[in-house]
C-alpha cells in the first residue's frame, strides 16, 4: 500500500444545518446559497492539487460539494458507506437541548462508550462503522497520492476515529464545519492528520 494524502471534506452548508434540523441518511437535501459558494471557495483553494480520485457519499450534497472537480472530469467513486449516519425517527427535527432529552442522552451514551446503541430507526456508531470498513479498505489500496474525499459530519467523526484508533466514545473530539478540511496522511501501514478540520479556505 503506497503512501498518500487523503483530503477529508465535510459537505457544504444546507438550509437544514442553517435551522438546526437533523438531517442524516435519510434527508437527500440539496446545498443552500452558502453552501454553494462555500464548495466554490473550495474549489478555488484546491484545484491545482492533482486528485487522483474522488470518493462522495450517495447523497446529493456531498456531489453538489465537489462539482467543480468533477466537471474538471476527475474520476468519481459513490460509496454509499459514506453516507450520514441514519438518525431514524429523529431526522428532519429540530433538536435544541430544551426540545430533546432523548436525543442527547443518546448523544452522551455514546460519548460514555455506549457505540452500539441505536437511535429509534436509525444507525449506531458501531453500524456506521461497519459500512465504512470497506470504504477505508477501499482508500488504503487505492493506486492515487491524492484522494478527496466528501461526507458528513458524524460519519467522518466515525471514519477519523477508526482511522487513528481512537475508541468511537472519544469521536467528537473531531471538530467540523461545513466545508472543513482534514488533510490525512497515510504512510501505506498508519494514518496521522496534517490538518485538523481546517477553514482558512472559507475566508
């Protein structure tokens, strides 16, 4: 396995992440007017990188993300492993910590090391982390030195952490915004970050 620089995007903004509405697996939704101009600055900070490949979730968002790069004809992989963990009866709700004590305590199980527990009709961590296996199978034998990647927020605390094994208790020690960049390094048998949810492109 070669060495290579993995460049980890989280998707742009939405008028979901605007209202504070959960929006995971179960929400295709498209990016907002910032979002937008938060993908072309991107695009602007990162287009003379040679990518050799690019990996998206099957969610239109991280497409809409990274469309500049595809129009440039980079080769394109969807994973569905990529996807946003499924927040199940929860998503498109608005949680603030007065409206959903469930919600929370769900949250700070997980962070007492509680991974396998599941939201009502949704996705655990350690389920996310499963169809994510194949995904960072995929990354390590993939032939490039440059790959970007596009996901989202809880399921690239989930891919950081299986990366730099970490136990999955400790993932929102992963900061992000949208469009932050975490600038992965992989010397073809460890990972290590050189950038750790990065912005200066956003200014």
């Amino acid at each position: 396995m070669k060495p290579k620089k993995i460049y980890l995007i989280r998707h742009g903004q939405t008028d979901y992440n605007v209202r504070g509405i959960v929006q995971g697996r179960g929400v295709d939704s498209d990016l907002n007017e910032m979002g937008k101009f938060q993908a072309k600055k991107f695009f602007n900070a990162f287009k003379e990188v040679p990518f050799d490949r690019i990996y998206i979730s099957a969610l239109k968002r991280t497409r809409q993300s990274i469309n500049g790069f595809i129009e440039m004809g980079l080769p394109l992989e969807v994973r569905d492993g990529l996807d946003e963990i499924d927040w199940g009866i929860k998503e498109k709700e608005k949680i603030t910590s007065e409206e959903n004590a469930y919600y929370h305590s769900l949250i700070s199980a997980w962070s007492r090391g509680e991974t396998s527990r599941r939201i009502e009709g949704g996705e655990s961590p350690d389920d996310v982390q499963k169809r994510l296996t194949p995904v960072i199978e995929e990354l390590k034998r993939d032939e490039g030195e440059n790959i970007l990647v596009c996901s989202h927020g809880r399921t690239m605390r989930i891919l950081l952490s299986t990366l730099l094994n970490y136990p999955l208790k400790d993932m929102d020690k992963f900061l992000h915004q949208n469009l932050s960049l975490y600038l992965i390094r992989f010397t073809g048998s460890m990972f290590s970050i050189d950038l750790f949810n990065d912005h200066q492109h956003l200014r």
